[in-house]
C-alpha cells in the first residue's frame, strides 16, 4: 500500500465530495449511515467486510454486509446493532427446540436474508450482484459493495488454536485469547466489480471505526493498492472499544489499546486521523506520525451523532 | 402383493393389537392421531409417504412427514391441517419482498424443522434418525417411520408435461390434467430400519384416508409385500375428496371418483374397507370385491371424530 499525500482542491465548506467506505459491522454501519444521510447516492461507495462471512445452519451469513445494509435501510435494531428491528425468533427457538444450534441468533426476518441468499448463490448468481438486488428492494440508494466474490474466511490464531472467526466471536465470546489472524483465501480474492472504479474516482477513503484486525484488515489486502488521501475514524476511544474486541485484540498482541494504537496500525496508509475528544492528549503523537487529525465526538447512538461525525469527517476530508 | 386372507383371534372388543398405519398428509394424518389416542406407543407404527418431499430455498422438505408428526405432537395447525398451530410467517414474507420465491407457504416454526432436518441430512444422518430425534423433541410416543431413506420423488405426468410434485401439487395448483405417476428412484428404495419388523409384527395394516396415487401408492411399492389383513378407510366421500386432489385424479384417469373406486384400487390387497355412510349403497359393489366392509362416519373433524374413527376400524380389524 502506498500513501498518496495529494491534497485536492476542494474547499473545507465542500462536504460532498466522491468517497468510499470501508466498513465492518456495527461502528463502520453506524458512520457509513451518516455519510449516507449526507452525501448523494453517486458519492457514497461502501465496501464492506466479508471475512466474517460463514456457512451455518445451511445458510450462507454475512454478518457485516447485513449489519450495514440493514442499517442503512433503516431495518436494523438499535438495541443490539445487528439483527433486524421488530425481529421474532421463532426459528431459531424451535431449531434449539429440535437440538439444533442456536448459539448464533437468527432472527426470523433476518433469516430471510441468508435463506435467499444462500438460494441465489447455489444459482449460480455472485454476491455483488446478490447484494445489489438486496439492496435495491430494502431502498438503499447508495452503494454497498461486499470487499470480494471470493470467499475469504477471517481465521484467529488463538491460545487454544485457530477459531473459524465466528466460533471464536460469537460462539466463544472472544474469550479465548488471539495471538494472530489470518485471512484464508485472500491471496486469490479480487475487489468486485464497481470497487476499482469507486476506488479510481474517489476523492478519499474512509475508513470507518470498524475493527482494524478483523474488519478493516481484510478489505485492505482485497483493495491491495490505495493512491487517495486516506481517513480513519479511531474505533478506541478512551482505551475501549464501543462495541466488540479490537481493545482486547490489541491487549492480547501486547499493544496498549488507544487510539494511538490504531494510528499507527494504519500509519503506511493514512492521511488524517479522527479521535474522540476522550482522546485530545493523544493528538500530538498522532501528528508526530505525519498524520493530520481531527478531535471530534466520535460516539454513534444516534442518528443525529452519525450524520454530525460524518459531517466532520468530510469537512476534515476536505481541509486536507 | 399378495392378499393374505388368515383372519386373527382377537375378539372385536380387544381394540388393542399391533397396527401398522400407511399414511400421506393431513386425512393420513388425522386417523393416525385417532390411532394413537387408542393404542399403546409400542402398539403402533406409522409409516408415512415421502415421495412428496423436495428441496426448496435450500432447505429438505417432508410436507407428509411433518403434518403426521405436528398433528401426532399436536403442534399442527387445525384450520390448515398442515404447518404448525400459532404460526408466524416473518420468513416468508421477507423472502418475497427480497424477490425470492414464496408459493410454498414456509411458517417461522416450521423452517426451523427444514433447517435442522437439512443440517442433519448434511452431516450424514438418515432421514429415520432425524425422524425419531425430531419425535423424541416433541414428545411423540408412537413411532412415525418415513417410507424409506432413499429419495424417492412423485412426478405427476400432466397434459403440460412431467412436473415434480409440489411444482404440480402447490405451486400449480393441480391445475393440470394428470395422465399418471411415476415415482422417481422407488425401485432401489428400501423401507426404513424397523419398518420390516413393524409389519411382520402387526395383526393388521391400516391405509389411512390418503391419497391412493400420490400418498398410499409410493408407500406400497417400497414395503412390496403384505402378509397381514389390509383394511382401507376411503379418502373419497359422496365422489369428492375432504381435502387434496384425489377425486381430480381420478376423474382425470378416466375413473369416476368414488369411494368403489378406491377399492377397486387397492382390490389386490384388501381384507376390509371402510365407507362413509354417505356412500354405503356402495357397500355391495365392495362387497362383491371379496372385501368386507365397514360403513361409518369418516368425516374427522376433531380429535373426537378421530378416535371414534379409529376405534370403528380397530374393532373392524377384530371382526376380520
């Protein structure tokens, strides 16, 4: 990966702007649906983490790529993030029930999604294309691209071995601790069609306060090359996650989790920087990477907090 | 098969003996539960058609298997007689809205059936451990045996052309004229892992009100050869069928619906008979068949109804 130190000329008042995306579930949905409420559907790609993807219960899941859909159709819970809004789970209780696994919850509406899905890629038909349709009959305008066709599956090197991700994240509640990860079949995996081109006529990249190991990392080995100014919106804030376990992740590796930390994960590739105003004495240090930053309020509950940090982000993107 | 006219020594007031049951959907279903209400768990076998199973949106279905054992759980639904009671249909409507297909109408309660039976079928289990796992699960003490492990799959020859069972049945409504049956891979088919031994032990075979073509038929040619009185109870009352296209098939094959008919049918087989009192001037006609008759209420709309049923034929069969 290269660093493009290209400022373009937009003018900080300027927020629209051609940006891609990159997004793992829950945090990179919630900002993905603020720069959706902001940008135009033309301006807005968001290429989405499918290294969580698995196969379970027959049913082909991806969790990110629904979380961000979802989210940005609007249908997702906002209690958990994930999962559908209105959501029954009468499948789910009755396949427990009938001795099944039931440790991923599936709820009935969701479970639409993965029994279509899973329907139309025995067809034959690619995820892309799959994603495309979804996303057309939730009425989502802007696009939302999964990082490959090719399945790439998130492996985490744990103290009891590797764990498939979502044995590890759901089924083992992160609890076994990681040493590393691997990303089975990235090698071979392309961006799909439609991402080269977001990527060629992108102003900027975002990348959204997802997981830097297991949601972002993925999608950067898909893109491989980046020659646009990059942006990332710390997921640590105040030494803690919002939501999951990339603080934990770092501890385990023996980083201390902060949004430092995070900065420099991505230092080869990043232009400026977000953090939480949590985090305003870490700034300097950012900078000391020859990385430009931003200190806003990057927490998300509502939509109101998602459509503002967006706002900031683009305005950062375009003082760049 | 060969007739087997020895008569056994019960009396007609012993209504206990050893019965196996030959059963398709909801009528098969309804006797057997009147069945059940009477016999002792190990007194009763039910062996059920499978010829009408099929894979759809990627999930294994068994729509006779799962009425006889939701309606023996008493989980089925009573105003359908197939699916489950207190239904959702959260699944099915967000497969439609996502372009997906929906003519085969799959409740929440019951895909989680689907999932897991396709789940376990993947791993490598058998249909008839599925079956036993999934009766344990819901607390059915008599033992329910599909026809055979071994795909065996109904086509209906139409005037339109061969169509896969449900694709005639459901999805088209019975719409087009049939011409005849053939059941796909029935000749290497062998019934399932205790169902010899239920038969050599049963005083008696009951087929249930079934549809001979399409229910009753398949079952026949994978158990081959009966040894034991065969009493029918006819699914055709006053020429028309209480639910299901039977007397369709038959007016379409050039023979006039009637419980005379359904006889003539089973003719080579059959020690006794049961008629609805609406047709007992037939009761000669079958008569004149060599077979004994019963003429009585058939209707079942309620468990009274059933077991009221199901203790005629039982006393019946003493009677042989």
């Amino acid at each position: 990966m290269t660093q493009n130190s290209t400022h373009n000329n937009h003018s900080p008042s300027t927020v629209h702007r051609r940006i891609v995306a990159l997004a793992g579930g829950v945090g990179g949905a919630k900002l993905a649906q603020g720069l959706a409420q902001i940008l135009a559907p033309e301006e807005l790609t968001v290429i989405v983490n499918t290294g969580d993807d698995f196969e379970h219960l027959g049913l082909y899941i991806c969790p990110d790529l629904d979380t961000v859909c979802y989210t940005l159709a609007g249908l997702a819970n906002p209690e958990t993030g994930w999962g559908r809004a209105n959501e029954s789970w009468n499948t789910i209780a009755n396949v427990e029930s009938l001795g099944g696994p039931a440790w991923f919850r599936l709820g009935d509406q969701d479970i639409a999604t993965h029994l279509e899905r899973t329907r139309r890629l025995r067809e034959g038909q690619s995820l892309s294309q799959i994603t495309k349709d979804f996303c057309s009959a939730w009425g989502i305008q802007h696009t939302v691209l999964p990082m490959s066709d090719a399945p790439v599956r998130t492996m985490v090197d744990t103290d009891e071995g590797e764990l498939a991700f979502q044995e590890y994240f759901v089924h083992r509640r992160c609890e076994p601790k990681v040493k590393g990860f691997r990303f089975d079949g990235v090698e071979g995996a392309e961006p799909v069609v439609g991402a080269k081109e977001a990527l060629e006529q992108a102003d900027a990249i975002v990348i959204c306060p997802s997981n830097p190991w297991v949601s972002v990392d993925p999608i950067l080995q898909i893109i491989k090359t980046i020659n646009k100014p990059v942006v990332a919106v710390s997921p640590i804030i105040g030494g803690k996650t919002v939501k999951g376990p990339a603080a934990k992740m770092f501890d385990e590796l023996g980083i201390e989790p902060s949004a430092l930390a995070v900065a420099k994960h991505y230092r080869n590739i990043l232009t400026g920087f977000v953090l939480d105003k949590t985090d305003s004495l870490m700034e300097d240090d950012v900078k000391n990477l020859n990385v430009q930053t931003l200190v806003t309020d990057t927490l998300m509950n509502h939509l109101t907090d998602r459509t503002r940090l967006a706002k900031d982000v683009l305005h950062f993107i375009g003082s760049l």
